[in-house]
C-alpha cells in the first residue's frame, strides 16, 4: 500500500518504519525541514533499540522516504497516518491545534478514496470532528478511522511488529478490511484484530494508559505506607502478584511514573471527565499521587543530611523515564534534580543516553560523567532513578573506595536490603526498611 505518515516524532516515525519494513510504500512528512534533512542522512532524532537500523534498511530499499512536500505525499497515498504531538494544555486538556493544522493541510490534497486515521493520541471524538472539518473542507465525506498506538519506549519495534492486539475505529465495514489487509503481516500468530467504533477505539487508548498508571500510583502509595509499618513491599508485591485477578506487571515500586503518555493522557482522561460531568475521583488521585511520588527520592536525600545539602556532592543514577530511551519528559529525575539544585547541592549524573537532553535543560549546572563509576568520585550519596540494566550488577568495592559515603537512595530497588548490610552500605528503598551502616559520615 502507499502510504503518508504526518508527523516524524516517535510513534510517526516507528509506525512509517514498521509499514515500511513489512512492504509497504511510506513517505514520512514533517515541517520541519531540518529534521527531515537529519532523516535522509539517516541520522535519527530519538533513541530506540533498534530503529535506526531498520530506518537505514527500509530507506536504501527505497521503501521509506521523507519530506516536507504535504501535497505531494498525501496525493499518492491511499491511508494518511496522523502522528502529530498532542500535548496536555494548562487545564490538562489535550491541546488539538496542530493536529487541526495537519487537517487543514492535507484536505486539498486527498485522493477520495483515502483514509485518514488518527495515530494521535486524541480526545473522544475527535475523529468525528476530523470528518465534519474535512467535510467543509472538500466537500465531500471524507473517510476517518482512529488505530491508537500501544507502544513502549524501548520496546517499540517489538510491540508494533507483534503486537498485543490491534485496536481500529471505523465507521464502515470495508475501511476496517483495508486497515485489517495492512496489520496482517503482524498478525500471523493470532493476535486479535479488535473493530469497533470511532468513539470506542479512542476511549480505549486514554483507558488503557491510566489504568496502568493507576497500578503504578496504587503500589507506590502502598509501599511508602509499608516503610511506616515495618513491612517490605517486595514481599506484599510477592504475595499480592500471584493472585491471577491481580498479577505482576506495573506492581514495582519506584519513583513515579514519567514519559510522554501516562501524565497526560491520566490529566486528559480527567478533562473529558469533567467536561461530561462525571467527577475524575480516581484519575485525580492517580495523578496527584504521582506527582507527590516524584518527590520522594529528593526528601529521602533531605532527610538523611538533615537538611543540611549546600555544597553536597551528590550523584545521580539514571536520568531517562525509564531505561532504553532518551526521554527524559516528565521524568522523575527532572523533579529530583530541580529540587537538589534549589538547595545547592553539588550533581554529577550518568545515563546511557538521555544526558544530551538533561544537558540541553541544565548546562554546566551539574556535571555529566562518562560512566556510572566516575560519578561517584567523592560522593556523598548516589541517588538510583532508572533501572538501566548497567545499574544492575556494580562493583560495589570499587563503589565503595570511589565514595565519600556509602550512602545509596535506590528509587527502584535493585538491590537485596541483606547484601548492602554485608557490604557496610547505608541503603535507602522504596518501600523498604532503612538499612544503616554503622557509622554514617558527613549528615
């Protein structure tokens, strides 16, 4: 199939790449110029394990391309993807107007038999809204079909190209075939095909995203609780995880959820809410919970020097929402950094990948080491925030020798509490007892 994909950000580009890699003909579109410049070079603007490559492949094939030309692309193309960003607004609405711009741009140049479809993350109803703005448009009905987007950052490769399921939201029988024929090749093991309506489709998108940050909000909640009853959460995890109505997944205690997803669309979900006259008690709740939870490492660190944090020297582990991406959006190690900084406190952090971005916000404010190791010279505390697997298994002597106090804040507990004690660590968890060396120095 021929297909246009508006906007390269990071489901743009995985959802061209992937068509792409299956046979299709995909041209990526993006306004801005540079960018698709980076794209052609074969240079890519995100990380994600295993997309440059399959961009670089799918380019030289001859099966992707990428442009600034809107009226060129959407001419040839029997299905445009709208991927365009909608970002939460003050009131956690979300904020439609480049995704009305992209409408607006393509209308003159659809083929009438195309189909338009929603990658977006966008409100009920929208796709209803697409279809009367084209309408007024060109004059004619025009057809508009949602297909949300469940992929993970650092697995988004694997997601899309063999996926949970796959969600469309049609109006006719035959559009929900055409979008059915281009899903096959991911399809072969089964997978449901689920079809259903506009409506349907897009409320299913804000639902899964906040009922798994409603775990993530209630285990968090939970496990600060467990640190004032002298309970460990990994055995309450253990113990609730192997009920089968419960589970395991999304139950690990940390620093708060971040990203470009879970934050705005729990806030947007919320908004419709609102706007429906139905109160968000729930969403409200996992939301707030969050963002108290992104405080917690910080007052862990308060708490330990008494306050007491001008001059620290403090590192950081981790600065990405999670491991295996660059982005460092709504990441709980922005807020552990704003608050360090405002209380003087001397940064050094490593990530793998995401210091570019956390630079870019920073400057020469903290310092960026050129390995896990290195920043833990002279140290007071290491503060853990992604679980990035380099994190896993330290040489804890080295660690030891490197610091000026063995002191480690884990906000994703990947230590075992009993071989810190061994090791003379003072180890601070979430959801954990406290584990105290037996001489703390410079509090």
């Amino acid at each position: 199939m021929r297909i246009a994909v508006v906007g390269t950000g990071y489901v743009g580009l995985v959802t061209g790449t992937c068509f792409a890699d299956s046979g299709n003909a995909v041209t990526c579109i993006d306004i801005n110029a540079d960018k698709v410049a980076r794209l052609k070079r074969g240079e890519i603007p995100i990380y994600e394990p295993g997309l440059e490559d399959l961009v670089t492949r799918n380019a030289r094939a001859g099966r992707l391309h990428f442009t600034t030309d809107t009226a060129a692309a959407v001419a040839n193309a029997e299905i445009v993807f709208l991927a365009v960003g909608t970002p939460p607004a003050a009131d956690g609405s979300a904020d439609l107007s480049a995704l009305w711009s992209v409408v607006d741009s393509i209308a003159p140049h659809l083929h009438p038999d195309a189909v338009v479809v929603t990658k977006s993350t966008v409100p009920v109803g929208t796709c209803a809204g697409i279809e009367r703005r084209l309408l007024e448009r060109t004059g004619r009905q025009c057809r508009v079909a949602s297909n949300p987007e469940f992929l993970k950052e650092g697995a988004a490769i694997d997601d899309f190209q063999k996926p949970d399921r796959v969600v469309v939201g049609v109006r006719s029988a035959d559009v929900g075939e055409r979008l059915r024929s281009l899903y096959a090749p991911f399809l072969r093991t089964e997978n449901p095909f689920l079809v259903m309506s506009p409506e349907s489709s897009e409320m299913t998108k804000y639902v899964a995203n906040a009922l798994l940050a409603t775990k993530i909000s209630f285990i968090n909640e939970v496990a600060n609780l467990c640190e004032r009853m002298e309970a460990d959460i990994d055995d309450v995890r253990r113990g609730i995880g192997h009920d089968s109505r419960i589970g395991f997944a999304f139950l690990f205690p940390g620093a708060g959820y971040g990203g470009s997803c879970f934050p705005k669309d729990v806030q947007a979900l919320a908004s419709m809410a609102r706007d429906k006259g139905v109160p968000p008690r729930i969403l409200s709740a996992v939301h707030d919970t969050n963002l108290a939870q992104k405080q917690v490492l910080g007052e862990k660190v308060a708490q330990h020097f008494g306050g007491r944090l001008a001059g620290r020297p403090i590192a950081i582990w981790g600065l990405a929402f999670k491991p295996r991406t660059d982005d460092v959006r709504d990441a709980p190690a922005i807020d552990l950094i704003e608050r360090l900084l405002a209380a003087d406190a001397r940064l050094t952090v490593f990530d793998p990948e995401a210091m570019p971005n956390v630079q870019a916000i920073y400057g020469d404010r903290i310092r960026y080491a050129a390995g896990p190791m290195e920043a833990l010279d002279g140290a007071e505390c290491l503060v853990i925030v992604t679980e990035w697997g380099d994190f896993r298994r330290p040489d804890f002597d080295d660690m030891a020798r490197r610091m000026k106090n063995c002191v480690i804040i884990d906000g994703r507990n990947l230590y075992s509490s009993a071989d810190m004690r061994a090791r003379g660590f003072t180890y601070l968890a979430i959801g954990k007892q406290p584990v105290l060396a037996p001489t703390v120095g410079g509090s």
